[in-house]
C-alpha cells in the first residue's frame, strides 16, 4: 500500500506544534458535531477522524515527554498522516 508524506512545513516535525493543529480540527469538528445535533442536520458523524486525532495527539504528547515511547513510530510519520485528516 502506498503511503503519502506531504511534509512541505519545518513546523510539522514539532510534536506540539502538531497538537496544536490536533486541536483546533478537533474543536472544528466539535463544533460542527453540536450543530449537526442542535440543528438536526442529519449529517455523517466523523467519528473515525476524531478517534484518529485523539489518538495521535495521546501519542505526541507521551512523545514530547518521553522521547523514547512508541520507538517504532517517528513524528514524521505521524506528522503526515495529522496533515492528512487535518486538510479534510
């Protein structure tokens, strides 16, 4: 399986810069989640990609403590794949 690296920012290797990213998609989606409740708007619930982003910003900011957690998996590798459900 092909896997994309669109790494075109120095920013996007810093772990909390990536959280912060994490962050505002994560209250960018909750917002539109209240809406969709509020409003009954009937619209798909993202639910995936918010489990996806929490999960990556659990192991960014066990990273930005402990360098050595989760050895296998480099922050630009979770960098790319942030920038990806980032720009949906």
């Amino acid at each position: 399986m092909l896997s994309s690296r669109p790494l075109d920012c120095v920013q996007c290797s810093n772990a909390l810069s990536l959280i912060s990213k994490i962050d505002c998609k994560l209250a960018e989606l909750a917002k539109a989640e209240y809406n969709n409740i509020i409003f009954a708007l009937n619209k798909c619930i993202q639910d995936v990609q918010i489990g996806d982003l929490l999960n990556y910003k659990r192991i960014l900011t066990y990273k930005s403590v402990n360098p050595d957690y989760a050895c296998e998996v480099s922050v630009n590798a979770i960098a790319s794949r942030v920038k990806i459900l980032v720009n949906r």
